[in-house]
C-alpha cells in the first residue's frame, strides 16, 4: 500500500485544485494562491516521506515549518487577516481527504492512522502560523509606536534663547525618556534658556507623569535653563492639588500665552507695538 | 438609555503594560459619562485608575486587572473601581498609604492621593497573595 507521502504526490494536482476551490469560497484565494500552496504541499510531501516521525518538530519538517513561517509573516506584513491565512493552511485537511479516501478506503485502520497523522501535522502548522503571524504582528507594531515616538516630540525655536514643546498624547515611560532627551538637546543646540513644554494634549496627568515633568525641570535646570509647564486644564490642576502633588519648584502658567509672557519677563524682553 | 446601555455593564481590563492603562482609562472616562458625572469628576476617575493600573503595572509581579462597574443604589448613582493582583501584596499597608512613600523612586502619592481624588476607598492586602483596592465615586 501506498504511504501518505506517495498518496499525496500521486493526487498533487487534484488537491491543489480542491484546495483553492475551498480557498475561493471563502474568498481568500487570488493569483498568489497557487504557486505559494503548491509549494507548501511539496514541502509537506518531502517532509512525510523521511522515515522520521511525523512531527513537525523533527528536523526533516524543518524546511517546511520554516518556509510557512515566512508565509505567514510576510501575509501578516502585507495585510492578510490572521484567520484567512489559518484558512490557507487549514484547507488542506479538507482538499486531501478524499485523495486518502480512495487509496486507504480497503484498509479502515490504516486510512483513520494516516489521517490522523496528517490532520496531526497541519494542526501543527496551523499553531505556528498563528504564532507567526502574530510576532510579524507585534513587530509592526513596535515599529510603528517607535516611529510615532520620533515624530510625537518636536521641539521649537519660538523666539531667541525660547524654545517650546507641545506635547500630545500619553506619556509613558518610553515617551518621558525620549521628551527628556529631544528637551536637553533642543536647550543645547539652541543655546536656550528658557523651554516652555505644554502639556494641554495630555490625557490625563497623574503622579508620575507629574514625576516625570519634574525630572525634566531639574535636568533642564542644570542646563542653565528654566522651563515653563503650560496647559493644566482646570480638572488636572484640582487633581494634581487632590493627589499632593507637589509641583511648586516648577514655573507653571495656565495658557500657553501666559507662558511665553513669563518666558519674555524672564529674558527681560518686551514687545510693544510699533509706534 | 438602550443606545448606551451596553456600556454600562461591568468592564475588565487586564493591566500588564502600560499601554493597558490608557485603555482602562479610556473605558473609565466612557463610564463615567455615560453615567452623567461632571468632567472634574471624570478626570478624578481616570487620573485614580491611572495610580491603580501603574501600581499594577509596576508593583504587581504580572500586573492585574481592573474593573469598573456601575453602582445603582437606591436614590443614587454611582461606580465601582477595583484594581486587584496577585502580586507581591504590600505588608504594611498604614506605611503605604502615606505620602511620600514609594519604593521605587515615585512621589509615592499614588494611593494616598487616589483616596483622596474618590469618595470611598478601600485597600486590602496579604504578602504573597496580592492587593486589592476598591474604590467608589458617587454622581
Ligand atoms: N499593587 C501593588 N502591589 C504591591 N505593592 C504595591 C502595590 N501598589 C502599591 N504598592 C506599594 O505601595 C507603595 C506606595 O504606592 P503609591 O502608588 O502610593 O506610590 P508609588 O507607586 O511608589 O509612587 P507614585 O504612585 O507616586 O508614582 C509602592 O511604592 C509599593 O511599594
Ligand atoms: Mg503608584
């Protein structure tokens, strides 16, 4: 009797048909779908015909179970949803059984032996797909959040020896690393000494984002510059007076106006109307 | 009432990150004004679950969960808050509640100030089992 390595290369074409017929219903075949499933069939018959076990740890499933982990990431990198990609490997249980059925129909113990291996290997795959694509996943999106970390911090000459740095979002530790290292530099580069940072776009601002702040004045501070924290909403000044924060060594002013007037004061300038 | 009342049922958050904290924030502000409070009141919650989910996130072995629930007592309106762990717990609870105590180089006003920003506040504790704090605001 035929082994499952040779049923499955014998029928290679019919499954591969009955494959991306399942794959259509569901929507998910186009014209990538062919080449990528032959291969991995090929792959999975190389791997089953070793005399090893079939277990896609084993090393002879080595070269398949890497070549599906590059599928699964590269469709999680170009937007694939992760149950269409499950569909794509777990459509092959379905295209094969009637392959197996026919050859194994004489011998009932050995066709329930042989499927069992096989719905054994693609259950498998299917858990390292899945793992795979959400690690891909995760790196998008480390990728991303570091991205927007870069851009989420500009800081601006406003006036000379003024700088400023509005601030948007939510700060966390990350994001207070990196607001303290754009601050430092921004006062250096531009020889500033005074750096107001607003913080009206921050969600909420609790004991440690308060820390933070604080962290940044007396950095700032041994620059040679003072800075002015701008913004408090009503609400997060009640709060910040409820949680005890204590925030008086730094120089705050509700609005952003008042701040750069208290920055003007400080570098003893004015502006006055032409005339 | 029935567009907004599938909010107003009871909401976990799983808290091991601290973008977890934001998302429980942002469930908190969602509740709190479904619920009607004012937007001082609102911020007071969000600015508690945020001390509760840091705590969690940074004291608590593997983080924790918070969950928020309305409270509909008769004649009056209001919402549970609860941050619980099985982490570390905290031995001397009376120590930790006061301000300026922080083991981590904190301002050490997380708890003490969260009981201050809420009407109700409990706190229980064992070292070794975990950490409970409930707290409640009323409308
Ligand atoms: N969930 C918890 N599990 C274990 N220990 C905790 C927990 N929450 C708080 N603690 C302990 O209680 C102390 C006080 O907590 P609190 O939130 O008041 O201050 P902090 O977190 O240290 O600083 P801050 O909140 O001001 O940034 C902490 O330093 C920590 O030792
Ligand atoms: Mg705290």
């Amino acid at each position: 009797m035929k082994t499952l390595s040779d049923v499955l290369s014998l029928h290679k074409d019919k499954i591969i048909a009955a494959w991306i017929d399942r794959l259509a219903e569901a929507g998910d075949g186009d014209s990538e779908t062919e080449p990528m499933i032959r291969e991995l069939l090929e792959r999975l018959i190389r791997a089953l015909k070793s005399d090893g076990p079939p277990d896609i740890k084993a090393p002879t499933f080595h070269d398949l179970t890497k070549h599906m982990i590059e599928v699964s990431a590269s469709r999680a990198r170009e937007g694939y949803s992760p149950s269409s990609t499950g569909r794509l490997i777990l459509g092959l249980k379905a295209a094969a059984d009637s392959a197996i059925a026919a050859e194994y129909s004489a011998d009932p113990d050995r066709w329930r032996r042989e499927s069992a291996t096989l719905s054994e290997v693609i259950d498998g795959l299917s858990i390292l797909t899945f793992e795979a694509f959400m690690r891909a996943r995760e790196e998008i999106i480390t990728r991303q959040s570091d991205a927007m970390l870069e851009i989420s911090t500009p800081s601006l000459l406003i006036w000379d020896e003024v700088v400023m740095m509005p601030l948007v979002g939510v700060i966390d530790t990350a994001r207070a690393q990196h607001i303290m290292e754009e601050m430092l530099n921004a006062i250096s580069r531009e020889q500033a000494r005074v750096a107001i940072l607003d913080v009206t776009g921050v969600p909420v601002i609790d004991t440690r984002v308060a820390l933070h702040l604080t962290n940044v004045v007396s950095a700032a501070r041994m620059l040679g510059a003072e800075i002015i924290v701008t913004g408090f909403s009503p609400e997060a000044a009640q709060t910040l007076v409820k949680l005890d924060v204590d925030l008086r060594t730094m120089r705050t002013r509700g609005t952003l106006r008042a701040g750069f007037a208290e920055a003007l004061r400080l570098l003893q300038c004015q502006i006055r109307p032409i005339g | 009432m029935p567009d907004s009342a599938h909010k107003l049922r009871q909401i976990e958050i799983v808290v091991t990150r601290e973008v977890d904290i934001s998302h429980a924030r942002q469930a908190a502000l969602a509740l709190a004004q479904a619920l009607g409070f004012s937007r001082a009141a609102a911020y007071r919650l969000a600015t508690a679950v945020s001390e509760l989910g840091t705590n969690l996130v940074f004291h608590a072995t593997h983080g924790g969960i918070i969950s928020l629930s309305p409270l509909d007592a008769p004649g009056r309106v209001g919402l549970e808050l609860v941050a619980s762990d099985d982490g570390p717990g905290i031995a001397d609870i009376d120590h930790a509640m006061c301000d300026g105590v922080s083991e981590n180089g904190g301002l050490g006003s997380g708890l003490p100030g969260t009981r201050r920003l809420m009407d109700e506040f409990e706190i229980s504790s064992s070292p070794g089992i975990g950490t409970r704090v409930v707290a409640r605001l009323w409308l």
